[in-house]
C-alpha cells in the first residue's frame, strides 16, 4: 500500500511541475480551414496573445480537409502533452454523426480546454444575383429547383448545416458545393461561381459593406453587431435555421489536467483582454473564455443536437 501511495503521489507531484515549467517550447494550434475564415481568423487572434500570455510562441497550423476530420485525427493522436492542440469550431462534433467514421471520438479523444468566442452564421449572397431579401431568394429558388448552389466550408461545417437545415425548412432544392476552407468558399461567392452561403461575420463583414455580398438574414438567435441592419431567420419569416457559432481550443485525451488549467487560464485571460474584446465584437465576435468542464458540457450536447440535425436534414458528406 505505501508503495502504491508513494506511486500515485509521484504522478501527482511530477504533473505539478509539468504544469509550473510548461510551456518550454513553442506551442502549435491546428485548424482543420484554410487561412482567411472564421476560425482561421479566430485561431491566430487567440495564437498571438497566447504567445504572450505564455511567453513562447504559439504557432497556427492549418491542416485542411475531409471536413475538418484531418486536423482532427492528427491532434487526437498527438502525444497529450499540451503542444499539440486543435481549435475548431461545431464542426469537431458533427462530424461524428455525419461521418460513418470521422476517425476520432470527440468525447473520448479530446480533453476540452476552452471556448474563446461565439458568434454565428449570416446568409449571404453576391450582389449580382437579383434578390434583396430571403423572401426573394426563397421563391427564386422554387421558381428554378436545384438551379442553386451554395457553398460551405467543408462537408460537416456549420456553412454546410445551415444550408441543409435552411432547404428543409424553406422546401427548397439547391446543391451543396463544398471547399476546403472557408477562404475558398467565399472566393467562390464573390466571383458568383455559387449563388449563396453562410458565412461567419469576421470572414464577410468587409465583403458586405463594400457592396460586394449581401447580407439576407443572420442564422441566429440574434442580430450581428457587426451588421445590426440584418434580420435574424426568424424576423425575415424562416423559423428554425439557428446556427449558433463557437471557436474552441481541445488538447488530446491524457493531457495533464494541470496543463489543460495553464491553457484554459491563458484562453481566458485573452478573451477578457479589453483590446482583445473590441477586435472580436468590431469583427461580429463575442469573447467567452469558458473553463473546461464548462467546454465539455457544451461538447456533450452540441454531438447530441448536431446528430439530430443530420438526421432531420438528410445531410450527407460529400
């Protein structure tokens, strides 16, 4: 008995001093986009204040592809020692509905460490096609049946969702035309190779107010402050195409909880930055800074509803 005693306090003592030196070396934050969406953006924002915080560098790795199921099976099976972490968003849970086998389990195989802001979704479309409102694109759409294409970010992203869950509701016809990140999928609105998508405020706000997309509806429960002008769903006559948005960091299952601690804090204390604040609420964004049971009670429900919503919709990964 005292040896295991003495066993057990050694594991306790040895994370302890993990925690108190970690980190020694630069961190990496893998995000499953292409530079320039949401997360992306999200994801280098929390990187170069972390790199303070932390005082080593935290470095952004984008890994796309498959969905986000890339990054994610990569980060699941690094070693769990706090430098190799992901940062996704909703999609890291609906992949494990959407997919037959996305590879990892994301209540097994990740320890959560914190949500570092929310925002949502907004229905967008280039400012050629002749519709000014969802009403409008509702009955183009029915006038011309799969005539329509919208893009995602990805099969499974909560673009790709959206979508499916806005055709469900609207009983409309339209193709999903998915892309390896969001940067692409944007490139493809704005040159008019598709005809719609939903798109993170931080991604399309420039966009909008140049005149070059147009903003229809906000697939929220609320309306974006950074485009306060646009109605919810709801206010523009669709019920029940809410997409709520978050960004959050996950280390692989086995992480020491101490250094899960060091993390989550420096999440935290970067989204409680007052510089930090403004830069997400002036680009849509709305800093959390959540702790980590906080994080994995919002991941267990998040699997349950995102596994409703294919079920209902139909969605598939292309």
């Amino acid at each position: 008995m005292r040896l295991i005693l003495i066993f057990l306090l050694s594991i306790f003592m040895n994370e302890d001093v993990q925690a108190q030196q970690f980190p020694t070396r630069p961190v990496r934050l893998v995000v499953g986009f292409t530079p320039g969406g949401g997360v992306d953006i999200n994801a280098r924002l929390l990187a170069a204040k972390l790199t303070e915080i932390l005082g080593q560098t935290v470095l952004v790795e984008n890994k796309p592809g498959a969905g986000t199921n890339i990054a994610n099976e990569y980060v699941a099976k690094s070693a769990p020692d706090g430098y190799t972490l992901l940062f996704n968003s909703p999609a890291v849970a609906i992949n494990m509905s959407l997919y037959k086998n996305p590879g990892y389990d994301v209540l097994k195989d990740f320890a959560p460490v914190s949500v570092f802001s929310d925002s949502t979704n907004i229905l967008v479309v280039p400012a050629s096609l002749p519709v000014n409102s969802v009403k409008e694109l509702i009955a183009l759409a029915r006038e011309k049946p799969g005539a329509l294409n919208f893009s995602s970010a990805g099969a499974g992203s909560t673009q790709h969702l959206a979508g499916e869950l806005f055709k469900l509701r609207t009983g409309t016809q339209m193709v999903h035309v998915p892309y390896r990140g969001s940067a692409p999928s944007i490139a493809a609105l704005l040159s008019a190779a598709v005809q719609l998508s939903f798109v993170n405020p931080l991604a399309i706000g420039p966009h909008v107010k140049s005149g070059r997309l147009r903003a229809l509806a906000v697939a929220g429960p609320r309306r974006a402050p950074l485009l306060p002008e646009v109605p919810t769903m709801k206010e523009a006559g669709v019920e029940g195409v809410e997409v709520p948005l978050w960004f959050g960091m996950l280390a692989p299952a086995g992480t020491p909880r101490d250094i899960v601690a060091v993390l989550a804090a420096g999440v935290a204390r970067a989204a409680k930055d007052p510089d930090m604040r403004k830069r997400l609420e002036e680009q849509g964004g709305e800093p959390i800074g959540s702790t980590p049971e906080e994080f994995a009670a919002l991941l267990r429900e998040e699997v349950a509803k995102w596994a409703e919503v294919v079920k209902v919709s139909g969605a598939k990964a292309n």
